[in-house]
C-alpha cells in the first residue's frame, strides 16, 4: 500500500512550512508533487518552495480578491477527474486564509476534500506560550483600527478561555496599548514572533510590562506575530456568599455551564465570572 498516493477528483487541503523549510511533511511532499495544479495565494511565494524541493507542478493562484470566481473552475477539474492541492503562503490553508468558500463549494458537490496536516502558527504558538491549552479560542487578526480594536477586545474581556490572535508587527505597540486599556495592565499576554525562523522571538509579560519592551526594542515590530492573551479569572473576593451558595447547589444537580447560566439568571451576574469560579471549585475536589 502506497500510503502517499494520490485519489483523483480530490482537493487536497496543504499544510506548509510558516517559516523554516525543513518543517514541511514527507507526505505534503509527496502531495504537491503528483497532483494535476497547486492553488495558492500567491504563485511567486509559493514558487520558492516548490523550486526548493524541485517540484515542477503547474500552478493556479486563488486568493481573497478571486476565490468565488475560481470555485467552479476548480470544482470543474475536480469533476473532470483532475487532483489539485490547495496551499496558503504559509501554514495551514483556511486558518485566517483563503479557502473556506472553495471547501464549502467542492464538499456541496460531494467532491472529496482531504487534509494534508501539518505547520499551523496558532498552534504552535500556543504550545510554547505557557498558557492554558485545554480550552482556548482562535479570533484571527484583530482589527487595524484602534477604535474597532478595543471594542473586539471588550468584547472578549470576560471570556475565560485563552485567547490567540493574528496581528501585524508594525502595530504591536498600538495593540498593547489597546490591551492595557480595555483589559488591564495585569493581563498576562505572550508575544511569539518569527516563529520557527532565524529571529523567533517568544516573550511574555503582564501587558503593561510587555508595552515597555517593545517601545525600548524596536527590532521586536518586524516579521509575522501571534497573540496570545490569557484568560479572564474570576476574583472570589467579586462573588458574594448568596451568588456562590446558589451555585454550589446547583452543581450538584447539573453540569457546569447550565448551573452558571441559571445562577446568572437568578442573581443578574456574568455567567463567564460563575463559570471560571466553579472550574476551580471542581479542580479542587
């Protein structure tokens, strides 16, 4: 059994490397290699991985700005027995990138979608951030513009999960800035840039201690840059006694989520605050 042989009338979903070359998978390879066309963002990008590993595919480029108009050019290929591989610049395809239009289009048409898993920045990023990893939640880039910026993150500012975000370097400054207004100077955020490349950086700090070191360290605005901010804890101290006596009674009739959604309900208090709270309630039994 050839594990690494292709399947015609398939679209294959293609993870690459987000910066050192060698993390591309033996069997992305192998993919890239034997299909009919390469999709990608930007051919000339995408050109100089495949020169680097000598593939000579023929290549088709499919972005933002025409992935409607090329979905049923592809999906025509696809039914005509042809096997094409979507990439992105970098990482893996559809994560803040283009393709989801494509996807939904060819699996509508029981077209055969496989992923090719691989090199992902959220993720890798998470791993080494020292943050909670079993519940978090990806947002993508953050608005350019300070005012939509702040009120996406006010809109996050109870949510418990560890959060990852896409942001731009140039603006990193301004991002922490934001942070620090609408969430606090104690909120715990790691900067991971360039990973996997010559300069990867991975630094953290409490937001306010984090704007300081990029203002005295220029040469940290430069490159690609994941965000990753901590989650809301709930302070005991802000729960009063009648709050937490109804919750423990209700957990103990019902599951986490429902037992904060009727305590809220009850008592007219942020559900995200209860649900932190009875987390740590059920840790220490």
């Amino acid at each position: 059994m050839n594990e690494h042989k292709i399947n015609p009338s398939t679209l294959y979903i293609v993870a690459t490397p987000i910066g050192n070359l060698g993390d591309i998978s033996t069997r992305a390879l192998a993919i890239l290699s034997q299909v009919d066309i390469i999709a990608c963002e930007d051919t000339r990008h995408t050109q100089k991985l495949l020169s680097a590993y000598t593939i000579k595919n023929k290549t088709l480029s499919m972005h933002d700005h025409n992935e409607r108009q090329r979905q049923d050019y592809i999906a025509q290929l696809l039914q005509e027995g042809k096997s094409i591989a979507l990439v992105s610049d970098a990482g893996t395809p559809l994560i803040s990138d283009p393709g989801f239009h494509l996807v939904r289009h060819c699996r509508s048409l029981g077209l055969a979608v496989s992923p090719i898993p691989g090199a992902c920045a959220a993720i890798a990023a998470l791993s080494a951030a020292g943050l909670p990893t079993d519940r978090f939640s990806f947002e993508g880039f953050l608005p350019s513009k300070s005012t939509a910026r702040q009120g996406a993150l006010l809109a996050l500012a109870n949510e418990t999960r560890t959060m990852v975000f896409y942001d731009a370097p140039r603006r990193a400054i301004d991002t922490i800035k934001d942070i620090v207004t609408t969430l606090g100077g104690e909120r715990y955020v790691v900067i991971a840039r360039e990973l996997t490349k010559t300069f990867e950086t991975i630094h953290s700090d409490n937001a306010e201690n984090l704007l300081a070191w990029l203002e005295q360290d220029p040469n940290q605005l430069k490159g690609e840059m994941v965000l990753i901010i901590e989650g809301y804890k709930a302070d005991v101290n802000d729960i009063s006694s009648e709050v937490i006596n109804t919750l423990k009674l209700l957990l103990a009739e019902m599951k986490p989520k429902k037992a904060c959604a009727i305590t809220a309900q009850i008592h007219g208090v942020k559900k995200n605050a209860l649900y932190e709270f009875a987390l740590s309630l059920k840790s220490e039994r």
